[in-house]
C-alpha cells in the first residue's frame, strides 16, 4: 500500500500510471510563478520504503503497464539510484512497458551520455521538462536556475540517448514587455529540441498576482486574454517541427488548441486568426470554467 505524502502532482497523460513518490519536493523550488511544492522540504526517499511500496503491489502487477516517479524531479536522483530503482520496476511489474518523470535540464546534465542510454534502456522512456521559456532575460527573471543553452544542449542529449521528451511552455509568463522575445526564443529552444510532446499553460497564480509579481525581477504588466492568444501566435507560427505532438488544452486555456506538427500548423493559425480577427465572437472558454 501507498501512502502519498500531499500535495501529489502528475502530468494530465499519467492518469492512468502508477504514481510513485521516490522524492519529495522540489530540489530547485525557487520558480517564481511555482507554488506546486513550497509547502514541502526537498527529501530523496530511501530505496528501502520506496521498494517496500513496489513489493506491496504484488497482487496488482500484471495491471501496472506506465509508472510515473514523483514528485518535482525525480530525476534528480543519481544514475545508480534511479539504476536500481528501474532494474526494481522491472522485476516487480512484468508488462511494465514506460517509465516516465518530472525533470529539469540540471538533472540530465548531470549524467553522462552512456548513463542516459542505459537508463532509458531499462525503461525510463520519458520526461517531462517545464522549460517555461526559451528567452534567457525571462528565464532569469523568474529564477528557473537554467537558460536558453543549458535547456537545449540537456534536452537534445536526452533525446539522443532515447528517451522522449514532453516539454511546456508558459503563455504570458513575462506580461506585455517580454510577450515578442518569449514567444520567439521559445520557439526557437523547442526547434533545437526537436521534442515528440509540446504543450502550453497559461501563467497561474494560485497565491495572487501580487505574491507573483514580488518574485518576479522585472517589470510584470499581465497580458489580457486576447493578447495571451496573440502570443501563442507568435509562438506558433515560428515553431518548426518534424515530429511534435501539440497541446494547449489544459485547464488554463482560454482557447483550446491540439494538433500535430507539421500538418496541423496552419489550421491551428486559422484558429488563432479567427480569434484575433473577431475576437467578439470568439469561442473562448469562460473564465469560470478555467477554475474548474
Ligand atoms: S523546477 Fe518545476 S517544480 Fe521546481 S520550482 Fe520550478 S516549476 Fe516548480
């Protein structure tokens, strides 16, 4: 049996995983739009609990297909823990076929190439990366601890070693004075990337603006809805993708988007347009149904 240390977050896709908190926290916790794990002191877990959580869901196993490694960035932990950790999964859960886990750039630099190849061949197939931003002043703005070359240089080398990537973007994270350059270099970090996942979020702010505003070092004047969806134009007509599977449709979203590149580009422009061009009309999801 599991017994979850809250608060307990999972990617929208890992709903149907086994969610499995092998950290506690957050090991950067200094974003300044992230609440999700201040409330928590950053904690590696011994391998003797987390094992004993694997070996308590024997009668389950044949079930277990997808284990996501909670919580923050869980790929923090060294290339022999997370090792040990996966040979444990495989052994314990047959059908196993994904590993997947949070992760920031800082976290795959610190192992080695060989060390990505053989953990990605024991299973850890994906990760998911919040990048925020490709736009190295609004990184550092609000404090994400990595910039536009750090990011790319981690990301392509876990791509090269196999393991896939979803990545994140934030919409309106830098307001109306870094609307252009966020949209641009975020496009352009993700071109480097290559990533098989993209997905946008709009900026939250679950303890108010004003808590945010304090964190951010910059000057912050919030983007109305129709200019958040201006920027995701920018965003999008400048992404050049091979290969991305694309989603803008999490809760915050005032328009939903979802498409695969390169084939549903335009159509997805044709959207934004229709936007823009009569935003009266527009079918935007109401403020209400966001806080659902
Ligand atoms: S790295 Fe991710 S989880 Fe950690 S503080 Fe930043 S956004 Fe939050």
């Amino acid at each position: 049996m599991i017994n979850y240390h809250e608060p307990l977050f999972r990617p929208p896709s890992e709903a149907f995983s086994l969610i499995l908190q092998v950290t506690l926290g957050c090991a950067w916790n200094k974003c300044a739009f992230c609440e999700m794990y201040s409330s928590k002191n950053f904690t590696l877990r011994k391998d003797e609990d987390v094992f004993a959580e694997i070996d308590s869901l024997s009668a389950q196993a044949n079930n277990i297909r997808k284990v996501f490694l909670a919580d923050g960035n869980a790929m923090v932990l060294s290339f022999d823990k997370m090792s040990r950790l996966l040979d444990k999964l495989k052994s314990a859960f047959s059908r196993l076929t994904r590993v997947s886990a949070y992760a920031i750039a800082k976290d795959i630099e610190a192992k080695t190439d060989e060390e990505l190849r053989i953990l990605a061949e024991k299973g850890l197939k994906l990760l998911y990366v919040g990048i925020e931003s490709g736009d190295n002043e609004l990184l550092k703005a609000i404090n994400k601890g990595e910039n536009f070359e750090s990011t790319s240089h981690a990301l392509q080398r876990a791509r090269k070693a196999g393991i896939k990537l979803s990545v994140m973007i934030l919409n309106g994270l830098g307001g109306k004075k870094y609307s252009r350059q966020h949209a641009l270099n975020s496009a352009k970090v993700v071109n480097e990337i290559q990533p098989e996942f993209l997905s946008t979020l709009v900026l939250s702010h679950p303890y108010g603006e004003d808590h945010f505003i304090k964190k951010f070092n910059g000057d912050f004047i919030p983007l109305n809805t129709i200019e958040l969806i201006a920027e995701m134009k920018v965003f999008i007509e400048n992404l050049e993708l091979s290969q991305s599977i694309f989603r803008s449709d999490h809760a915050s979203n005032y328009l939903i988007l979802r498409g695969n590149f390169p084939r549903d580009k335009q159509e997805m422009l044709n959207r934004i347009n229709g936007v823009l061009d009569d935003p009266a009309n527009a079918q935007l999801r109401p403020e209400w149904m966001r806080g659902l």
